[in-house]
C-alpha cells in the first residue's frame, strides 16, 4: 500500500478573495486566512489548499499571474505570506500552494517585453504566429469563448493563449522558460511550501505545427483539446522537473489534467512515473453536461449508473498503481450539494450523503471552503451580479448569436463559476462576517440561515459530520488505503461499495436520491459482526442489515473485522 502523509490527508481548499477580509475593503486576504486557522485546524483538515495569491491584474481571479514571487497587494505582503506560512505550520498543519506554469497574465514583465518586437530577447517566451488568410493562424477555440488567438498591431501578429486574452500561454519549447519556471519552483519550495496544484499542466505542450482542429460544422471555431491536452510531451517536461527541483523535497503535488481517464492517468501519477502524486481528473464533472464535445453550459440530468462506471473505473485501475485526488466541488464547479444533492427539501442530508461518499472512496479527499456547511449555489437574477471571466465571456457570446436572456441564464444558474465564489458564510450579521466592507461579489442570500457559526453550534450540523469524517480516516486505514469493491452495479438509486484492508472491511450503503429504496445485501457479504460507524440518520433497533429500506439521501457505513483469507478478504 506504499503509505505516504499526502496520501493520509484531507485537503481543504481555499478561494483567497471569498475566504475572511481582514481590513473591510471586500476581498479576502491572507490575514483573513491566518484568522481561521483555528477554524481548520478544529475541523481536523491536514492541508490547506490555497488558490493563487501572486500578483496580478485579476482578470481571472488571480490565475493570471504577474509576478510569480510576490503576492498581490490586495492579498497582503510576502511578510503576511511568511506568517501564515508559519502559522499553518505551527498548528500542524501543511500548505499546498497553486501553481500557473501553462500561461502568465499579459502583465507579466516577460509578455511586456516579448510583444516590443519580434526580435526581443523574451519574444519567444509566447506563442506567436502569422495570421493566415487574414485571419488567426488556427481555428481552436479558448476555454473562454472565441478563438485561442489575440492580434496583435505593433509587430502584426498573433499571441496564443488557451484561456482569456489576458492570460497568454508560455512557450514550453523554449529551455530559458523552462529554467525560470524551474527556478522560481525551487524559490517557493525552499520557502518551506509543501507541494502544489499545478494548474492546467496538461496543455503546457500543444501539437507540433498548431494544426487546425476538423471543423465539421462549419463554425470558425472548433474545441480542439485533443490538439493541446495531455500530450506525450508533457511527461517529459514533468520528469524533468520532477528530477530537477521536486524530487528533493517531501512534498505533494496534483495536476489539473482534464481530459484524461484512468489508464492515461497513470502515465502522470503511476507509481515509478517520476511525475505527479495525483490528478484531478474531469469525468464525473461532464455526467451533466450533453455531450464532452458541446462543453459544460449544455446541461442535462446526470445518471447515477454513469456515475458509479466513472468512479469505479478510477478506484480499481489506481488502486496499487497510483493515486486518486477525489472531489466533488471547486472555485470551477458548481456547490455539489446543489447539483448532485437537494438543496432545497435535504440540503442537510444530501449534503452528508455526498460527504460520505467524497471521504469514503480510495484516494485523497478535496473539499471546498464551504462545502462543510452546506453552502448551495448563488444563482443571482442579474448578469450584472456575475464576476468570473468565463460567465461573462459566455453571456456576451450567447447573446451575440441571438439566444434570450432567460436561456442563457438558465445554464449559469447552473453551471457559473460563481456558484461556488461567493465569500464564505461565517455568520448571520451583514456581510456574513465575511467582511465589514461591500463583498466584491453579492453573498448568497441564504447565509443567515447556513453559516458557520450555526454549524459549529449544531452538533447534528454538516460540519460535524464532516469533522467526524475526517476524524474516523485517522483511526481506521481502511478508509485511506481499502480496495474498492463496488456492489450492485446496476442499481440506478443506490451506491454500495466496500473497502477492505486485510482484515478490516467497510461496507458503504449511498442512497442518491429522495426515494427510498430497499438495499439488498449481496449473498458474498455478511451483516454479521458489522458495527455502524457514521450515518446521517438515527438507526432503529432491530433493523435488518440484509433487506433495509433507505430513507431519502441515507447515508451508512458499516466496519467489521473479517477473518485473514475468507473470501470476503480477497476482493
Ligand atoms: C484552471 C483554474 C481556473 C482558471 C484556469 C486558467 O482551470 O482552475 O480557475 O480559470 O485554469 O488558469
Ligand atoms: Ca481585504
């Protein structure tokens, strides 16, 4: 089982902007951060995630950055920086930093530069290209909307840039970026942070000769991930940074790589690989969008049959081969308790439903500031009430090609990254005691209701069921090293799976819905011996383990000690 610290972990994530504001001026900040340190470290959480801090213009919520070894003034100071370093430290508590290698923002010094002239030192620090036929070198589109490609006048040429027009890509062709990015890696580690989320690292290589994508429906731009995701390339950029800079520190670090499944996930975090600990891999987070090709706005209902095949499909193939980051919501995703839960009739416990399974699966669990409380989507009536970059991009896009208002706001409701950016909901009083200031984006307006401080009171509350959860994955290895079985297959309204560990066994019964169904032991297990160990419902006495009827989003795990070599023990 090959045990490792970040393998033992709950990681929390942190927004920095919708986080704590220190000083009322609307936007969280790192002294906010270093105010609820007790706050995490009560929870019981090992790692904290904090989303990016560096300087920068803030087109994309600091994922564009302008100086990778300073921290943006709105956050505070490299001194604060220092302090909550030591702080978290202090508390036991470890920092994984977020880490942007595929693009800078156009502030960067080096993009200053590199668009002065074609023969600057830095310009090959980007990509660029002659247009062709009067317009952009090629047809793929920006995650963001329009074409990946920027004009620019004064040396009549286009910048790539995957993301908005803000953030252009870095050349990864060329070894001097390579050596600064390296450099400035080993900066931050020898600053004491203990690992990073390398931000979309599976497009830092893009196809030789930048091809146009096949454009079957005549659109001038086409997705073309595959032209620029998770190339052979990168494998090879990532082994030498691993060999170069990572490989002398004990650290942890997980890749955002879209676009991938199992078996290609090994080839980044299988064991030997020299790469990565883990992946955030993007499968669950397509169940509800139409189809992968039309992007994540066309929303659908998503399956729980389709669910159950995409998890198990990453449980089994890593298992003793490589690593899971499992989650369910971040700062890109909608709240999971309002898109895979209720959040209106069992907003309690569906959200614990899905905190049972999130920590109950094979790999290291992810959750989002907020997500211990329940906090659902925003869904504001007004486009003016948005804030994020790819909302916008989107709106103003939709409504050039003529779909309505109502249309458009149908699938952000949904699906906008502001779902999960409003600032967190510490309290009752105005400003949520997130701020004594105008938050920089509206609040959701449910936090007199959910808020922490309520959570903390309430010991029914999410909160404790997930500070439970997290407890019970330091007193039971089970939970963080068990091999996964998954148990009727084809049910479509309940998840049972179990996780053995020689001869410790979990049983997990998931009732996904608010119906209730009977769950059926299969014949191979028995309820013999099991002992519940958390659920979201009171339990009967007397109930039967082999027949029992769930009620709406039940929740139940159940260990027992099995007998080395029994058949149970094997799976
Ligand atoms: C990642 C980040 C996202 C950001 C994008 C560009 O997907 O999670 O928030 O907009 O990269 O850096
Ligand atoms: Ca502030």
């Amino acid at each position: 089982m090959n045990p490792k610290w970040w393998k033992e972990s709950v990681v929390y994530q942190i927004y920095p902007v919708s986080f704590m504001d220190s000083n009322g001026d609307g936007r969280g900040d790192l002294r906010g951060i270093i105010s609820k340190l007790d706050y995490l470290k009560d929870l019981g959480v090992d790692v904290i995630w904090v989303c990016p801090i560096y300087k920068s213009p803030g087109h994309d919520n600091g994922y564009d950055i302008s100086d990778y070894c300073d921290i943006s003034p709105e956050f505070g100071t490299m001194a604060d920086f220092d302090l909550m370093l030591r702080e978290i430290h202090s508390r036991g508590m470890k920092l994984m930093m977020d880490l942007v290698l595929n693009h800078t923002s156009h502030q960067h010094p080096w993009f200053v530069e590199s668009r002065q002239s074609k023969d600057n030192p830095k310009r090959d620090f980007y990509i660029w290209r002659k247009g062709k036929n009067g317009g952009p070198p090629n047809n793929w589109e920006s995650y963001f909307s329009g074409s990946v490609w920027e004009y620019d006048e004064r040396t009549d040429e286009y910048y790539l840039h995957l993301y908005s027009r803000f953030q252009p890509d870095l050349n990864w062709e060329n070894p001097a970026v390579i050596d600064k990015l390296h450099e400035m890696v080993a900066w931050w580690l020898k600053k004491g942070v203990d690992g990073f989320r390398f931000d979309a690292i599976a497009h830092i290589v893009k196809a030789e000769g930048l091809p146009d994508a096949l454009n079957p429906q005549g659109s001038t731009t086409v997705r073309a991930y595959e032209l620029f995701s998770n190339l052979e390339h990168v494998h090879t950029l990532l082994q030498n940074l691993y060999d170069k800079v990572l490989y002398y520190y004990d650290i942890m670090t997980v890749g955002e790589t879209s676009g991938l499944g199992p078996e290609q996930a090994l080839v980044y975090v299988g064991d030997g690989r020299r790469e990565l600990n883990m992946t955030f891999q993007f499968e669950h987070m397509f169940l509800d969008a139409a189809s992968a090709g039309s992007g994540k706005w066309d929303v659908v209902p998503w399956n729980l049959l389709a669910l159950k095949k995409i998890m198990s499909g990453w449980q089994t193939t890593l298992h003793n081969r490589g690593w899971n980051a499992n989650y369910l919501c971040n700062h890109d995703q909608p709240r999971a308790v309002s898109r895979f839960g209720d959040d209106v009739r069992y907003r309690d416990c569906s959200a614990k439903m899905l905190a049972t399974f999130l920590h109950m699966l094979e790999g290291t669990p992810y959750m989002y500031q907020g997500e211990e409380i329940g906090m659902t989507n925003a869904a504001f009536q007004s486009i003016d009430d948005y804030r994020d970059v790819e909302t916008l991009n989107y709106y103003e896009e939709r409504r050039n090609s003529g779909v309505s208002d109502e249309e458009i706001m149908k699938a952000i409701h949904k699906k906008s990254r502001d779902n999960a950016r409003t600032p967190m909901q510490w309290d009752g009083s105005e400003g949520a005691g997130f701020t004594t200031g105008v938050p920089w984006i509206k609040l959701n307006s449910n936090y007199v209701e959910i808020n922490a401080a309520k959570a903390v009171k309430d010991p029914d509350s999410i909160y404790h069921y997930y500070k439970k959860l997290i407890a019970l994955r330091k007193q039971h290895k089970v939970i963080v090293y068990g091999e996964y079985r998954l148990l009727l297959p084809l049910h479509p309204e309940i998840y049972a799976f179990t996780r053995t560990l020689e001869e410790r066994q979990l049983l997990i019964v998931l009732n996904f819905f608010d119906r209730s169904p009977v769950f059926e032991m299969p014949q191979d297990l028995s309820p013999d011996g099991m002992e519940l160990l958390i659920s979201n419902y009171p339990s009967a006495k007397g109930e039967d383990l082999r027949k029992l009827p769930l009620r709406p989003y039940e929740a139940r795990v159940y260990i027992k000690t099995i007998p080395l070599g029994a058949e149970g023990a094997q799976n």
